[in-house]
C-alpha cells in the first residue's frame, strides 16, 4: 500500500518475518520480533534497520541481494557470530551499528567479516562484552574508519597497538569500560579530534601532548593530577571535561592552545599558597636533584606557583563548581579576557572581589551560589565592572548587602537571584534628620532587570517603592514568612510588568489581599499558605498557571469558570487542602473545561466523616448522604411538616365523623328555639 506522504514515499512492506516501512531509500524492520535478516526486501534499500530483534546470526547469505547498502543497523539483538562472507556483496557499505549485542563470542570471524569492508566510516560495537584485545582483532583491517564506538564494554588497559591501523579516525568513544591505563594508545592517531574516556578508572593524566584533539571528555574518572606536555606547540583543543574527577589542583594545561571551555565541575581543587588560617606558603619551596651520567644539577621550584603559565584567552566557559576553594589567586581572572560563562558555585568562597584588574568584560554570567561569602566587594574608584553582566546568582550565601550602587556597572543585568541570604530591599530615600537605616540591597531604577529572586531573605512588612523604576517580570517572594504582614502596595510599580509572581510559604492567610492591579500576571503561586478561602479578586485576572496546594481551602468558588479567570487558566495545582466532599460542584464544573490540566489531580482528597476520599470515586452511601446535607431546608421543612399536617387533617375529619350526630343534636337543642321578633 503506497501513500504519498509529503515529499516522502512511504511504504508498509510485507516479509516473510513481519511488516516493515519503507521510506525512500530507508528499510525500518526495527522490533518486528525478527530471527534473521529478510530476504524479500527492495534490492536497492541504501538503510537497513533491524534493531531491537532477535537475529544471532549474520551468514553468507544474509545481505546477498542489497548491494547498494550504505548503512546498516543491528543494535539491540542477539548476534553472536557474522560469517566472514556476510559483507561480500554490501562491500559500500560505510555505517555499520552493532551495539549491545554477544559479538565477543565468535568475535575472530567477525572480524574476518569486517575485512572485506574497505568503505566503512562509522562503526559502533558498544555493549558486546569486549576486552582491548578482542576490540584489537576486530579493528584492525578496518583502516577506513572515522568513527569508532567501544562504549560500555570490559577494556582495561590500552597501549600502542590497539589502534595502530585506524589512520584515518577522527572520533573514538571509551566511555563506561574500566580503563585504569593509557600507554601511548593514541599516538598513531594523528588525525583524531574527539575522545571520550569518560566513567571508567583513570587515575591522573600526565604528558598530554595531542596537539590535533579538539574536545577530549575525561569526566567521571579517578584522576588527580592532569598534566600537559611542556611544550610552546600550538594545540587545537577546544572543549576540556575534567568534571567528577579528584582533582586536587588546577590543571597544567598547554601553552598554547584553542580552549574555550573547561569543566571541572565536582573535584577537590583548591589553591594552597594561603590558608585559611592565615598563612601563607608563598615562599616555600622544594629542591630537585638531577643526575645525569657525571653531572649534577640542582633545580629549586617555589611549591605553591599559583601562577597560570598557560594562554587562556579564548576561554568562554569555566565551571569550578561544587569544590574546596575559598580563594582565587590574584590576578587569577585576569588570564581570561574572554570569559562569558563562570560558575563557582557550591564552593567555601568567603569573599568576592570586583575589580578593574580582573575586568570580566565579556562574562555574561556569574554563579556564585552556595558559598559562604558575606561580603561582595568592589575595588575603589572601579567603573567598568562586569559591563556585559545578565545572570548574577549569589543564593544561599551569608550576604547582608551588597555594594553601593552595584547594579550600575552591569548596565545589561536580568537576573538576579539573592535568595537564602539575610538579606533587606532599601525603601524610598532616607528623610534627612531620620536615624541610619540598615543595610539594604538597591534595585531601584535598574530597568533591565526582569527576573528577582528573594526566596528566603527573612524580608518584613515592606513599605515605600523598593521597585521603583524596575521592568521585573518575574518576582520570587517564596519562604518569607512576614513579606505579607502589610498590604501590596509597595508591589504596585509593577503592576502593569509582573507576569510571574511566586508567594508560596508566606503565611498568607487574608483573602482580602488584593490582587486585582496585577493584570500581566500569568503565573501565581500561592502554595504553603492558610488561605481559608479563595480571594475574590483573583476572579478577574487571566492567569494561566495558578497553584493552590498546601492552604485550608474547604471548596472553590462554583462561578470561578464562568469568570475571566477560568476561561485563561491552563493549569491549577490543588492539591492537599481539606475539601468538603459535600461541595464538590466546583470540582465538576473544573472537569468540564475544555483545555484545564490539573496536573496533581491524582493527589487530590476531599474529607467526609473524618475520612478522607478521592473525589474521583466518592461511594454512594456518601453521596446520598452529601444530597440530603446540601438539599434546600425550606423543601426540606416542607417535606417534614407535611405528613404531620396531613395526620391532624385525618384525625380531625375522624373525630368529626365519630360525634357528628351527638354535635348537630346538641346545636339543634341549643339554637332550635324561636325567637320573638
């Protein structure tokens, strides 16, 4: 059945072993549940999927009749032998996968086969059980390749000979294996630019001398010490990964080179010339003895050289987060007039210090969160400080202030986050004659701020216009137990701005807060709050994020979809509160409009009887129950007082007929004589 899809022909084509789609020149047979390679296929297929089936066996005759086979994949099968004919007639092929599958069983026919593929460029046998001397038999006729996957395989140790034939190879993966040693395993490969050791058992890298690696991924490892070649060579390495290793100093890197990004995220470095107690080791110094034949030299070295011999000036990139540092050396930023990108994150920094000397002209970001800085300092008379600034982050820190006038020097700044530091917005300024206030962080007037953070900050009742002159966007006033304690009115200057606004955790508890002004507000988190019930002014605002967990709301208003606000809302969060299982009507009435996600639906509960139930599914002994609690009560009285009413209506009317005789006698014998006119 052929069906013109866009440009594309595809195609539903039926084997002997199941049905698979052909697309163009593409053949996907994957999870057909297949034992071997269909034979009945177009002999002009370019791509063979076969993945996720059960072929153990790549024979002679397997790929017999696909001679314009470019590319073909077999990963995730139960191959354990091809025969040395199998590529005979696909001799163009140049993309081979083979990935998780028992190669290692038959594996020196398998690499017969291999040898009548002079094409192949790209060859992936990760996940066969391999040890470096099976991945040495089956490479080594294939001189072709420029790419070479033996990920997550059981390669130990690799020398001189594993990759000696593969000339040509410009990228190899070694990732997850249990390499613990390199004895020049790579110097044949003169032409290779991206190497990936990451996850396996490396211990220190010394003599790096790979001039031609643009991007070498060593992440993940054991390693202490990386250590390059001393050498004024020019080397092309761009991209270093170094993060989640045990390093225990900065790395020697190469003079001369081309790196823009260096990880280096969750080691062990710091800086040793001055420690935390005071001293200094700026002087210290250690002796070597070399002898040579007769001749004796004596070379003294200073032991804590802080000083970067390397040529860092392209570096866009550095990450030193989650480390042991608690200092930078002098003039240590300066290296690096490029740098866009520094996180120095989850460290023991105590103090910052902006300066004209470390300029950071380009740095766009800056991550200093979760340190124990207390003080971010700015050098005298410093102007042009941080200029290209627009991600500023100093959460969990021990920060009160900040310098005077800081956010003058990042005339770009939109994001700032302060938050878990005790820290205060400054108020209006101070009426001469009034006592000094506290220190406080000025935000007033910086217009290309959008997004604040204050999580956290311990902030107070907060008066006068502490944004004034600001654009914020989104405003995160979250875990600030008394931020509320007032009215809104020091949030009005960004009335018309404020699209985001988190006030979970604030003890918000009046639902006569007024939120009406906010009319940009899309997103509003009220969560971890005592509201009682739903603020009414929340009804004409066009949110369309609202969170609600975590208050004491016994129902929402049944009018709320009917309002602007349900018609904009998208997504409510309402879980955790003590709803009546009684009121639902609102419930319903949430489920029936078209496009509302309530994405913690399933962690909803309603009380009834001191029972907690899901609304989803309330059993029927409590619904009729819920009916006769919410009915009307004058119908209700009505239908009590109407058998009682009907009761004296029949006991009357039997009385009367009882005693009817007795009573007309008795008015006849009274009233029955004449009068005299």
């Amino acid at each position: 059945l052929a069906v013109g899809w866009e440009s594309r022909a595809f195609t539903a084509w039926a084997t002997s072993s199941g049905s698979c789609k052909l697309v163009q020149s593409t053949m996907d047979c994957t999870g057909r549940w297949l034992r071997s390679v269909p034979g009945d296929l177009p002999g002009d297929t370019e791509e063979l999927l076969l993945d996720d089936n059960t072929i153990w066996v790549l024979g002679n005759e397997s790929l017999l009749s696909y001679h314009q086979l470019r590319c073909l994949s077999l990963t995730k099968n139960r191959l354990e032998l091809i025969e040395p004919g199998a590529f005979c007639s696909s001799q163009g092929l140049h993309v081979l996968s083979l990935a998780d599958n028992l190669l290692f069983t038959n594996y020196t026919l398998t690499a017969a086969a291999f040898s009548a593929l002079p094409a192949l460029r790209i060859l992936d046998l990760s996940g066969n059980h391999l040890t470096e001397d099976m991945v040495s038999v089956l490479v080594w006729n294939l001189s072709s390749l420029e790419s070479l996957s033996v990920a997550r395989n059981i390669i130990m140790r690799l020398d001189s000979s594993i990759f000696m034939n593969l000339t040509q190879l410009l990228e190899l993966n070694l990732e997850k294996n249990y390499i613990f040693e390199i004895d020049e395993a790579f110097t044949g490969l003169q032409r290779l630019q991206r190497l990936n050791i990451a996850y396996n058992y490396l211990p220190c890298v010394v003599e790096f001398g790979l001039t031609q690696l643009r991007v070498l991924n060593v992440s993940n490892n054991i390693i202490e010490w990386f250590l390059a070649l001393e050498s004024d060579d020019l080397f092309e390495l761009e991209v270093l990964d170094l993060s989640h290793n045990r390093l225990l100093f900065f790395p020697v890197l190469p003079r001369q080179s081309k790196l823009h990004s260096l990880l280096l995220k969750d080691n062990e470095m710091s800086f040793y010339q001055r420690l935390p107690n005071g001293t200094s080791l700026a002087d210290v110094t250690v002796q070597f003895l070399l002898i040579d034949g007769n001749s004796t030299n004596i070379t003294t070295v200073s032991l804590w050289d802080e000083i970067c011999h390397s040529n860092l000036s392209s570096l866009r990139l550095l990450d030193m987060s989650r480390n042991q540092l608690w200092y930078l050396p002098e003039g240590f930023l300066a290296q690096m007039p490029s740098l866009t990108h520094l996180k120095l994150n989850q460290n023991c920094l105590e103090m910052f210090l902006l300066s004209e000397r470390d300029p950071l002209a380009m740095l766009a970001e800056l991550d200093l969160s979760q340190n124990r800085l207390v003080e971010l300092g700015v050098e005298v008379g410093a102007r042009d400080v941080l200029p290209n600034l627009q991600l500023f982050n100093l959460s969990t820190n021990r920060l009160r202030t900040l310098p005077p006038g800081v956010f003058t020097y990042t005339r770009k700044i939109t994001t700032v986050d302060l938050s878990r530091n005790q820290v205060d917005l400054c108020p209006q300024p101070a009426v001469a004659g009034e006592a000094k206030s506290s220190p406080c962080v000025d935000i007033r007037g910086v217009k290309t701020l959008t997004h604040l953070s204050l999580a956290g900050c311990g902030l107070r009742g907060l008066g006068g216009h502490p944004f004034q002159g600001t654009l914020l966007m989104h405003l995160d006033l979250s875990d600030n137990h008394q931020v509320l304690s007032g009215d809104l009115g020091w949030l009005q200057d960004l009335a018309l701005t404020l699209q985001v606004l988190s006030l979970r955790n604030t003890s918000l508890s009046s639902t006569t807060v007024d939120f009406s002004a906010f009319s940009s507000l899309v997103h509003l988190d009220l969560s971890g709050n005592s509201l009682t019930a739903f603020p009414t002014s929340l009804g004409a605002l066009k949110l369309r994020s609202l969170n609600l967990q975590s208050n004491c709301l016994p129902a929402l208003p049944m009018d709320m979809v009917q309002a602007p606000l349900g018609k904009s809302l998208r997504e409510v969060y309402l879980s955790q509160n003590p709803y009546n299982c009684c009121t639902l009507g609102w419930w319903d009435s949430l489920q029936r409009v078209e496009g509302l996600c309530v994405p913690d639906g399933q962690e909803v509960t309603c009380s009834y009887a001191s029972h907690t139930l899901s609304p989803r599914a309330l059993p029927g002994p409590v619904l009729r129950s819920c009916r006769w609690q919410t009915a009307d009560l004058a119908l209700l009285y009505l239908v009590l007082a109407l058998p009682t009413c009907l009761t004296l209506l029949v006991a009357f009317a039997i009385i009367f007929l009882t005693l009817k005789q007795k009573l007309l006698r008795m008015v006849k014998s009274r009233c029955g004589v004449s009068s005299s006119y």
